[in-house]
C-alpha cells in the first residue's frame, strides 16, 4: 500500500483564508496538478469535494482509467467568518486573534469556524478509514494544504502551533506513511507508487 497526497494547485484566490470556499483553479494551477503526478502510477484517486481538487481527479480518472471517490472528510479546514477574508486585512483589524489562532488554533478558532479538534478528529477518521479500505493499492488522495498538515500534526504529535511551519507549496506531492502515518515531501525513495 502506498498513499500520495496532492494538494490542489494555484486558484483564483490566494491571499486570504479560502477552506470551505469553492474557489476555482486557475489554468497555470490545473496544469502544475496534471504534471505533479504525470510520472507516478495509481490505482485509486481520493478527492476533497472541492473543485480545486475534484476537477482535477476527475480528469485523472478518466486519462487512466481508476477508480476515483469524492469525500468530504478530505475538504480542508472551515474558517468560519473568517472565509474570503484577506490576510492582510484581518491582520490589520483583528492581529491579536488573528495571532492567537496561529498560536494555539485549539483555543482560539475563528468566529464560526470548524473546532481545530474536531477537524483533526475528522482527519483521523479519514485515515483510518483509508488504511481500512484501500489496502492493496496505489492511492492518490487531491487535496489541501491544511489537511496535508494536520495528518502530520497528528503523526507527529507536535504542539498546535507547529501546524502551518510544514511548506505545502501549490501542486505538491506529500507522502503519507500508512504503517506510521507520518507525513513527509515525496521522493522517489520514500515511495512505491514510482514507475
């Protein structure tokens, strides 16, 4: 069993807190995710509901010819009011909270927004129910930045505010151990889903 995860690629919208928002790809980012994997083979395709993810494992499924599945539990983190908001302005109006939820997100979460340990206990049921169902295959899994830290969050059983130092740059290619389910930048060495 190998697992690669994808993270979607460049979008519309990139300077500010875009989770649950369907914000869509741009070309230049739909083409980075289509050569990010155009050397790797899979069996399976796991998509974040998300157009930025689901288009994208859409098309892969039918170039060759696997199965795919759209599930909501890969979505990424939702930030509540905070949605579509620009960084920069919330930093300007609200630094302290803004501060805060980068500093500890279990005791400062967004007005609205997903608890931070109920999205990390949505990754963990996602996990285990990937390990529980997909065995004996090569999977693909599409989808986002904050998904991608919050399984290594989990692996590794660092402090909260460690979540967003991990670099999960646009079209990246991530490996997810699943006998210890670290998280770590994919290379050829750390995975079988190569050739």
């Amino acid at each position: 069993m190998s697992i690669i995860l994808l993270r979607h690629g460049l979008t519309e919208h990139n300077n500010g807190f875009y989770g649950s928002t369907d914000s869509q790809l741009t070309d230049e980012g739909f083409q980075a995710m289509l050569e990010a994997v155009s050397n790797l083979n899979f069996d399976h395709i796991i998509s974040s509901p998300l157009q930025r993810c689901a288009k994208v494992a859409q098309q892969l499924a039918q170039q060759r010819s696997c199965s795919y599945h759209i599930l909501p539990e890969w979505q990424e983190y939702h930030f509540g009011d905070w949605e579509t908001l620009p960084i920069q302005q919330l930093w300007n109006e609200q630094p302290e909270a803004l501060t805060a939820f980068w500093q500890n997100p279990y005791q400062s979460t967004p007005p609205n927004a997903e608890a931070f340990d109920v999205f990390l206990d949505r990754l963990r049921k996602a996990k285990q129910h990937l390990m529980e169902n997909c065995q004996t295959t090569r999977t693909l899994i599409i989808t986002h930045a904050g998904v991608i830290r919050g399984l290594r969050l989990i692996a590794e059983q660092t402090t909260a505010n460690e979540w967003l130092t991990y670099p999960v740059a646009h079209a990246s290619l991530h490996h997810l151990c699943p006998h210890s389910g670290k998280v770590e930048p994919f290379t050829s060495l750390n995975a079988s889903v190569n050739g």
